[in-house]
C-alpha cells in the first residue's frame, strides 16, 4: 500500500516523499517537472513525470501501486501570476484538481492531504485567524485553491472521500540535514529572494509596498518551517487512518513577522547587508495574516519543532549555499 505525492519534486513535496521515506513508507511520486526538479526527489520513491490531470496515468499508479492515499501538492503558487493569468491557475490548480478527484474517487482510494493555502482568506480584518473566519480570497490564487476544497467537501458527502485540507501559511527553510530545499529558479518568496540576495544570485532586493496599515508599514506573515509544515502532513495522514473526521485547518505558528523583520534577519543571520530597496506595493497582497493555530495542535497533535525566524532562516541559507551560484535566474 503506498502514498501518492503528485508535485513531489517541488519544494514542499520533496521534504514530504523525503519525511515518508524516512517513516519506511512506499511513495509514489507524480510530478510534471514544469516547475520542479528531478534531483530533488528521494531515490527511495517511485518516481512517474506526467500531469496530475491525466485519468490513464493517475488510474494505472493507484492500481499497480495499491495507492491508499494522495497528497496533493502539485499546483502553481505565485499570487501576482495569478492575477496576470487567472485561467491558468484555474487550470493548473482547480480544473486539474477535479481531474485527479475524479479518478481518486472512481478508485475509491480512502484518504486525501489536500495543500491549501492562507490566501483562501484574503484581506482579513481580525487576528489571528481561525477556520471560522469568511474565506474571500483576494487573488485568483486564493480562489482557485478554495474551488477545489469545496470540491473534497462535496466529493466527500458524495462518495465518502475521507480529507484533510492544509491551509499553508507562509512556508519557508530547507530540509535541516541539507537534503532538499527550495530550487525552483525565478522565486518570488520573500526569505527565497532575501537568501539569493545574501548569497550575492540578486544584486539586492526590494520591500513591496511601505505604507501597509501595519507597525513598521511593511506586511505581516506567519511563516512556518518546510519540515513542520511536512510533519502537520504526516500527523494528518495518520490521523485519517485512524478514522478522523473531514477537516480543515491552518498550518502555521501563530506569529507574525514584517517583511523588514525577514530582511532583518537574513542580514544578521548571513553576515551580509544587501542592498535593499522600498517599492510600491504588489497586487493582491493583504497587509497582514497571521494563523490561529490551536485547531491543527488540538486535533492532530501536531507539535511543531522548528518555531523560530532565525532558524528558519539558517536552513534556508544552508540550502541557498548549496544551490549553484546560478541558480536564481537558471
Ligand atoms: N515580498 C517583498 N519582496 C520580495 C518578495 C516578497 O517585499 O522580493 C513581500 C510580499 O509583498 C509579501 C511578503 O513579502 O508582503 C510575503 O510574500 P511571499 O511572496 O513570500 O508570500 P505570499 O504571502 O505572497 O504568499
């Protein structure tokens, strides 16, 4: 019996066929490489290049494999493409993801971790926040991702789909033993884009928008390391094999940072002052979003290990030293 990953050479899905492997799990990875890399893939895992979409491959892999449950990371993430190219997102990240449940739910495989996102919320008013504040996604991105919880929550009344929807924060860090780590060129990720610019890939950086209704102007996140976000994933799995209910939770600390106390950090924790500097705002970007994150603790256990900027930011400049000197722009 064995796990599907599809986008498991990404940057959060190869931590996740990494964390697996290690747990002695059969892992069968689905990967596109559009925006992955092969490399990054744990040898220990099947690996299979082809479209999460695609009814033949994703029906063939659940049956030679004895695929009792999906994790589904496949999906573009980058909010301002989104409001460029909605349709795309609405491809890649909704119409693709009724494909898959749609051949998930005709072979009856049990359990789905599906990677949802914070942006589902949009422009929130009150802090922290729960799973009971509105979802009004302000991006395409956001909507895209809230389209397809609400299709595991009708596939789930309707043919008994059994889920987990992870409402990722701001996922940030590498692998702690060096292993994997995000590669993906052209990142848009505020710690991604402040490491390549301490490691000297970017002449420097900019601040997006300074006059946010925020303490310091800049916007506020909760970002949450790669190898808990990870864990939250394996604890979820277990916690449906263990006959838990349908849910949908936040995954983050419940700490915000501002986008200067990042900057900050990378300065200090590099030893470099790259030069940084203020540019209007990005569109689609809400001034602050924190998690409450009592849900995820209450109902999986989970217990984050890695709860701190500074460390989040040592790994991922580990890994960004590790990446080619070209890497960035590649
Ligand atoms: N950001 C920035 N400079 C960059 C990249 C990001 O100022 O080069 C800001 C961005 O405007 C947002 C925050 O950092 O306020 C987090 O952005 P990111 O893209 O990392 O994640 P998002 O919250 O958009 O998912």
């Amino acid at each position: 019996m064995a796990i599907l990953v599809t986008g498991g050479a990404g940057y959060i899905g190869s931590h996740m066929v990494l964390a697996l492997c290690d747990a002695g799990e059969e892992v069968v990875v689905l990967d596109d490489l559009s925006t992955g890399v092969r490399a990054n893939v744990d040898p220990r895992a099947r690996f299979m290049l082809g479209d999460v979409s695609d009814p033949l491959i994703v029906m063939r892999l659940i049956a030679e494999h004895g695929i009792r449950a999906v994790v589904h990371f496949a999906a573009k993430i980058v909010v301002p493409d989104s409001v460029a190219d909605p349709l795309d997102y609405y491809l890649a990240n909704t119409a693709k993801t009724r494909a898959l449940l749609a051949a998930v739910t005709a072979a009856h495989v049990p359990h789905f971790v599906f990677s949802s996102t914070a942006a589902v919320y949009g422009d929130v008013s009150q802090e922290p926040v729960s799973e009971a504040t509105p979802a009004v996604p302000v991006s395409p991105y956001g909507a895209s991702k809230l389209m397809s919880e609400w299709m595991l929550r009708d596939s789930a009344q309707a043919y008994g789909l059994k889920y987990v929807a992870l409402r990722y924060f701001n996922v940030a860090g590498a692998d702690p033993l060096g292993r994997t780590g995000q590669s993906t060129p052209r990142a848009t990720h505020l710690i991604k884009v402040a490491c390549e610019a301490a490691t000297g890939k970017r002449a420097g950086m900019q601040v997006f928008g300074t006059d946010y209704p925020t303490r310091d102007g800049t916007c506020i996140r909760d970002y949450i390391h790669v190898s808990d976000l990870v864990s939250a994933h394996l604890d979820a799995l277990n916690y449906l094999k263990n006959g838990g209910a349908n849910a949908v939770m936040n995954c983050g600390y419940g700490a915000g940072y501002s986008v200067l106390d990042v900057v900050e950090t990378v300065k200090r924790v590099s030893g470099v002052d790259f030069p940084v500097t203020l540019a209007p705002a990005r569109a689609g970007d809400p001034a602050s979003i924190v998690a409450s994150a009592s849900k995820i603790r209450d109902t999986l256990g989970w217990r984050p290990k890695y709860d701190n900027l500074e460390t989040i930011v040592r790994h991922a400049l580990a890994w960004e030293r590790k990446l080619p000197a070209n890497s960035a722009a590649a």
